[in-house]
C-alpha cells in the first residue's frame, strides 16, 4: 500500500506544466490542471481568513498542511523536540460545499501524507505515512477538529480548546494534550503570506500560545513532558517560481514572551523574506522582506547550515539561531531538515527551524 501511494505522489508530481527542483512540501502543489471543469482556486491578497472552516480541508485547493512543531522537557528538564505535519495534494479539485464522492466508488481525487518526529538527546525519530483521500484512511474536518491518517489523530477533545494528538510508529509513539490558548495569528496581508515579491502565495496562519503535555515513548522508555507548541495552517494552488530553490522556517517562543515567524525562499538572484512579530503584548506586525534579515552564519558539511543570524533592525531583534548536535533530516519521499533550535543574543528562547532544497 505504501509503496502504491509512493507512486501516485511521484507520478500527480511528473504532471507538472513544468519541470521543478525539489523543494519539501512547498514545492507539492505542481499539479497538471484538471479535467473536471472545477477550476483550482490560487488565494490572492484580498482573501481573508474564516473561522472555524479553515480549520478543515480547502477541496479547491491544490496542497494544504497542518503542522505543528513543540518544544518540551521531560520530568528532569532534558529538552525534547516533537513535529507532526498532514498533507493534502489535490488531484482534482472540489467545491467547497460539493458533496464527497461515494467510497464505494474508490475515487481519486486527493492524496494525504503525514510526518512525525521526535527529537530527543542527539537522535531523531522519523516516520511517514501515506494514504488515499475519500475512502476513510484520511481526512480531515473544522468542528470539532479533527485531522487523522489512519490511528495517527489530532482531535478536538473539549470544543476547540482542547486536542489530543496521538502518533504511533514502529518502536516510538507519543500521545499529547495540547490546550489551545489565544486567537489564530494571520500572517502576511491578514493572512495572505507572499511567496516571492511577484506575487505568489498561500494562506497561512498560526496558533502561537499551545500548552502541551504528555507522554512520548522511545522503546522500551517512556519519557512524561510538558511545554509549549506552535500550530501552522497553510494552503494554496500554486508551487514554488521558476528559480527558488529552498525554503528557510523559524518559529521561535522568546523568553520575553515574544514570538517571531520567520523565512525566506531562496532564489537565483537572492532570496524573498516574510515574517511576523507576535508581541507579548499587542497586535502582530507584519514583517516585509526590506525588514528582515536571515542567513546562515556557519556552513555545515552535510549541507543543512545549523546555525543562524536573524535581525530585525526595527525592532531591535538581533538573534543567532542555533539547532542542537544531531542530524535532524527528515528522510521520507521529500526528505528535508526539521530540528529544535536554542536562541541567543538580544533575546533568549526556543523554537524550530526547517530547511528544504539543500544537498542532492
């Protein structure tokens, strides 16, 4: 089954208009246009964010993620790195408010991959899995929550203000209860995030306040941890430019009780750079790419740079980014680098950082 749905991701891929490099989960969304006569719909600077729907599947749209990323310590205050993302890659578009196809039809009109990791004292726990949409493997729904891939859940346990996420792969597992506190977070122009200075983007917001604790299990150890987490929700039609090759991710949790969401797209002639200033207090700050600056400060022999200048002069936020010993890639079909990372200089703290498009 794995195998098959390997296949089907890589040929929905080799329908591109054109060919691309590859370049993570961003770069999922290249898919031949449709025969359906439902157009794909590509989100522009006039879209806004609805709430609770966008909590659920955008069927119109080519690719969509839920992900969330934490940072925890165990009962003895050993730092522990937790990710889980799901995947949506449309085949063929859907209206919004069309009924699903009949299972009994085995349709193909979307496919979901979903990753985990843990990443705990050096090592790095990764697993995958892939599914076929609309015939009950996987799915996903806005109220209650609720996002799943066969017995991997996240679900809403009490309203919207609770979930429960619980992955199980072979020899590691974890079973979490995230409070959610605060509003969603719109990145961008009220949450339509730019994806280079033409014009391409996505839909993108954020929950920056998650409490989270639980358990995680490493073979035969099962380790209690509590901490904070950071809940992303993008979607779009539109793959990366001709020209960009990587994408550069932080979400970082500042001890001051700042938060800050930063990237940038690497280009021929540069890079495109975004970000959002979460304040302790006050409304989020939209950072333009003329705000931001983001480069890596120390090559890495295996090609993922570790360590990280981040600066936004404006505020004055002058901070290196560093990820812990370790080799943090994510080796599935998309293979990218997805690691906890320490924070020093003008402010202390933590977060996570992903790289995609480096290396062969």
């Amino acid at each position: 089954m794995k195998r098959w749905f390997t296949i089907l991701f890589l040929v929905v891929l080799a329908g591109c208009s054109e060919p691309q490099q590859e370049a993570g989960f961003a770069g999922l969304a290249g898919v031949a246009e449709n025969e359906s006569g439902v157009p794909f719909l590509q989100p522009g600077p006039g879209d806004r964010l609805t709430f609770p729907d966008d909590f659920g599947p955008h069927p119109q749209h080519r690719i969509e993620w839920w992900y969330l990323t934490a940072n925890l310590k165990t009962d003895d205050g050993a730092p522990l790195g937790l990710q889980w993302t799901q995947f949506r890659q449309a085949i063929t578009p859907r209206l919004a408010d069309a009924e699903s196809p009949d299972p009994k039809n085995w349709p193909l009109e979307a496919a979901w991959m979903a990753h985990a990791a843990v990443s705990f004292d050096t090592r790095h726990y990764f697993a995958e899995k892939l599914a076929r949409g609309d015939v009950g493997y996987a799915g996903a729904r806005a109220q209650p929550v609720a996002v799943w891939l066969d017995d991997w859940q996240l679900e809403a346990v009490s309203g919207n203000e609770s979930w429960r996420l619980q992955v199980a792969a072979d020899g590691w597992s974890y079973d979490l209860s995230i409070s959610v506190n605060g509003e969603p977070v719109a990145h961008g122009d009220n949450g339509f995030s730019a994806k280079s200075a033409d014009g391409e983007g996505s839909m993108y917001f954020s929950l920056v306040g998650l409490q989270i604790e639980g358990t995680v299990t490493l073979g035969d150890q099962t380790l209690e941890v509590t901490g904070k987490g950071w809940f992303d929700r993008e979607w779009s039609s539109q793959f990366l430019k001709s020209g960009q090759q990587g994408w550069d991710w932080f979400a970082l949790h500042l001890d001051s009780g700042d938060k800050l969401m930063a990237f940038r797209l690497r280009e021929d002639d540069g890079a495109f750079r975004a970000g959002t200033w979460i304040p302790d207090k006050g409304e989020p700050v939209a950072l333009q790419s003329d705000q931001l600056r983001l480069r890596p400060t120390k090559p890495d022999a295996e090609g993922f740079p570790r360590q990280w200048r981040l600066e936004v002069p404006d505020l004055g936020v002058n901070l290196e980014v560093s990820a812990p010993p370790g080799d943090y890639l994510n080796s599935g079909l998309y293979p990218y680098w997805e690691s906890p990372v320490t924070v020093a200089g003008s402010h202390s703290g933590e977060g996570y950082m992903e790289l995609t498009g480096y290396g062969d």
